[in-house]
C-alpha cells in the first residue's frame, strides 16, 4: 500500500522536468486536463489525453509502485457497467475519463511537494474550501488503507467467484458498506485529532 509519507517523498526528491516546473503550472495543467475530461466525447480524445499523460509518467521517471494509485477510482467506476446496460462505448468513455483523471492527480502530487499547492490553492480559492480540500487529499489515503484491510477481509470470505455469482454479489455489496463505514469511522477521528491539537477550521500555509 502506497504510504502518505512515501509520495511526499518523491515529491520532494524528484529532478525530472516536472519537478522543478512552477506548481502554478502544474495546476493549471491538471485543470486543462479536467476540462478535456468533461469536454471530450469521444473515445478517440480520450485515448489520446490518457496517452499523453502517461508518457509525462514514464518520463517523469515516477515509480510504478505509484501507478496503482490511478487505478483505484475505476473500482467505483465499475459500477456504472450495470448502469449503462453493459455498452461499451459508454464504459471505455468512463473507464477514460477516470484514468486520465486519476492519472492527471498522481501526476500532480507525485512531482509537487503538497504544501506547494495548497500555497496556490490558497490565494485563489476560500479558506473554507482549500481546508476542505487538505482533508480531503489526507483522508484518501486513509480510505486506502481501509481499502486494503477490506481487500483480505473479502478474500477470506470467499472474494468473488464466477461459478458463485448470487454469492460473489452478496460479498462485494458488503464491502461496500463496510468501506464507507469504515472510511467515515477514520475520517471522523482523524478530524478530531486535530481538533484536539488546536485546530480552528482554518489551515495556514507558509510559502517557499
């Protein structure tokens, strides 16, 4: 499991290209890449974007330990195969438009040493949304833990098995639930830590 302190690692010890460009920039990017997200209509596009983004992956020389990060969102995005009445063009539009999202993120907090962004973030956006957004980046890696630790509690329940469908649904419909209890317990106590430390509802960032 990809720890916290692991990524802000190889933010901060990172000299590719990435790396040394301005974090302005690189959110500016990644809300480029949002936009062509929602815009984009079309496989094709789509493919072209994700393409584009994993090569500044690969040449960012990030480890590939960390690509496994983008990949967790399509877990809920499998979801939206029954919704779409199993058509494939619909879920490769999905499946798409998830990676390239996921990918734009990793890429961000991969090269950008987090206070650096929240520096941004916070000159242009309410204080009251940027600390959100702090929580927020802090607790999905305590929703992944949780992750993890549901991972090996569906396998020793039987995981998901072809030959028993009806069964194998009743198991993942309990992840579920036991996921997003689970991830709300931790977030809870996690807020209430730092409550306990002095926290007021407001996060200040100190520039480089």
């Amino acid at each position: 499991m990809i720890q916290l302190s692991y990524l802000d690692y190889l933010a901060v010890e990172g000299k590719s290209f990435l790396h040394r460009l301005s974090a302005v920039w690189k959110i500016i990017g990644l809300l480029i890449v949002l936009v062509g997200i929602v815009i984009l209509r079309n496989v094709s596009g789509l493919l072209l974007l994700y393409g584009l983004l994993l090569s500044l992956f690969f040449a960012c020389r990030l480890p590939l330990r960390i690509f496994s990060l983008t990949l967790y969102p399509l877990i809920f995005a499998i979801l939206f195969i029954f919704v779409s009445g199993f058509q494939v063009h619909f879920i490769l539009l999905v499946f798409l438009k998830v990676l390239s999202g996921s990918t734009g993120v990793v890429l961000l907090l991969g090269t950008t040493p987090y206070p650096s962004i929240f520096v941004v973030l916070d000159k242009f956006l309410p204080s009251i949304f940027v600390t959100a957004l702090f929580l927020t980046y802090r607790s999905i890696f305590i929703l992944l833990k949780v992750l993890e630790e549901t991972q090996h509690a569906l396998h020793l329940r039987g995981g998901f098995q072809w030959n028993h469908p009806w069964r194998s649904l009743i198991n993942i419909s309990n992840t579920f639930g036991h996921l997003i209890i689970k991830g709300i317990n931790a977030s809870e106590k996690m807020y209430e830590s730092m409550v306990l430390r002095g926290f007021k509802n407001k996060i200040h960032y100190r520039g480089e």
